[in-house]
C-alpha cells in the first residue's frame, strides 16, 4: 500500500515563488502524470516530495506518515530522471544492484532482485556491459531497473523519456504502462507531453506557474476542461 498526499506545499527560490500551495491526494496504485508547460515547477514538486528540495511550509504524507523530515533515502520513494546518471565505469549489473550493496543486503536477496528486475525490463543480455556500450533506450531501462530493484513503495519519474527519440519512446511509453499493470505501484509522473500524459495517466493533474489548474480523469479533462488554459494546453475542442 502507498497513498501520498500532498498537502498546501510553497515553495520559494529566493523571491520567487515557485509552489504556490500546491493540494493533491494520490491513492494507491493510482498513475498520476503531472502535466504543465516548461518551467510551471514540476520538478521542483517531484524534488520536494522525494526529498531532495525542503518546502517552505506544506506537508508531505505517505500512507498518512508525515515524511517532512524523513532523509531521501527513508522515504521508500524511487526517483527517476530524464539524464540516466549511470555510474560509467560500472557494469549494468553493478549498475543495478549497487543501492542494495551499499544497504548491506544479504547476497541471496540482491541475486534474485537483479534476476527479477532483468527479466522484467528485459535486460538479461546486457548486464556485462558497461553503459557507454547501451543505446539510449536500453539506459533507461537499466536506470529504471536500478530504481525497481529496490522496491520502492512510490515511483517518481521526471520527464524520463523525453531524451529519446519518437519510436522509442512510444515503446518504452508502452512498457512504462505494462509495467505498472503488473506492479501497481503508485505513481507520479512528470512531462509537458500532452499525448503522454493521454496515453499514460490513471489521473491527470496540470500544472502552471506554481498551480495545479485542474486534476481529474484523462476524459474529463479533454472533455470538460474547467479553465482556458487547461482547454488550450490540452487542445480540446472549444
Ligand atoms: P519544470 O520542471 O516544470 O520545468 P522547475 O521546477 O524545474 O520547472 O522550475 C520552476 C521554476 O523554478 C523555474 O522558474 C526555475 O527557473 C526555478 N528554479 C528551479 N530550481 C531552482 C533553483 N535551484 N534555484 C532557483 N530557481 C530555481
Ligand atoms: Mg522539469
């Protein structure tokens, strides 16, 4: 079980408001794409809920537990970015199971998540590889390996296919979804992509200048967008 909720977050870099109160209520299992223009501060939500940025006021809950001075790594929380960040001198393998090495889990353990996790993504045939050795999209299967074999609770993802080019990433955007079929897991997932955000979302929150404008079901927003802004950067019919 992992339900997340984000409650009243404000944000400001220097005089500039980033987060401007900021509400969701994210259930489990649930597959929300957080959707706005460049710039709007989608990352800097996905950054505060995973830890990595400090709210100015604002509560961040998991399964109703106030997280707010939880350290990154205890929050069970798996951020993927958009740039790999693979260690480059590190096989694919290592690659994966460095996190579990580090926390000292029991060799067993880290075998059969390594197997699990290469199945899954099917990455079997590259864990010898270093990552210089990969395509763009096999990366970003490795990073998202490296991310699910710790089995986070909630998945954040920060616009990860966008470094990608078109075909591929309508095939890793296939597999994203099947994965998340299979797993359940909760999910939060950034992009400024429209088709996206359509194809991927249990929910859809959009997101301008520090706000979320309207959260509701893909169909409804396309279908009774509330605002222009929504209507226009979603382009439904008007
Ligand atoms: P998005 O991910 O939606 O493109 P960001 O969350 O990255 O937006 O950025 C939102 C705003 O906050 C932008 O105006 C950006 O310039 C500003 N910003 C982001 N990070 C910092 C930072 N560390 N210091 C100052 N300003 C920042
Ligand atoms: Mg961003």
């Amino acid at each position: 079980m992992a339900t997340l909720k984000i409650n009243d977050i404000n944000k400001n870099f220097g005089k500039t408001e980033v987060l401007k109160g900021i509400n969701l209520d994210i259930k489990h299992g649930e597959f929300l794409v957080l959707l706005g223009p460049s710039g709007c501060g989608k990352s800097t939500l996905l950054n505060t809920i995973a830890g990595l940025e400090t709210s100015n006021s604002g509560d961040i809950l998991i399964d109703d537990h106030n997280v707010n001075n939880m350290e990154p790594s205890d929050r069970d929380i798996a951020l993927v970015f958009q740039s790999y960040a693979l260690y480059p001198a590190m096989t694919v393998r290592k690659n994966v199971t460095f996190g579990l090495e580090q926390r000292k889990t029991p060799k067993e353990k880290i075998e059969k998540a390594l197997n699990d996790v290469s199945n899954l993504l099917q990455i079997t045939q590259l864990l010898d590889r270093k990552p210089s050795q990969l395509s763009g999209g096999q990366r970003q299967r490795v990073a998202m390996g490296r991310a699910l074999v710790r089995d986070p609770k909630i998945f954040l993802f920060d616009e990860p296919l966008s470094n990608l080019d078109a075909k591929l990433r309508v095939e890793m955007r296939r597999e994203i979804k099947k994965l998340h079929q299979k797993l359940g897991t909760t999910i939060v997932y950034v992009t400024h992509d429209q088709t996206e955000a359509m194809s991927l979302g249990t929910n859809i929150a959009i997101m301008d200048h520090g706000l979320i404008q309207q959260c509701d079901t893909p169909k409804n927003i396309y279908n009774k967008p509330e605002s222009v802004f929504v209507a226009d950067f979603i382009g439904s019919p008007s």
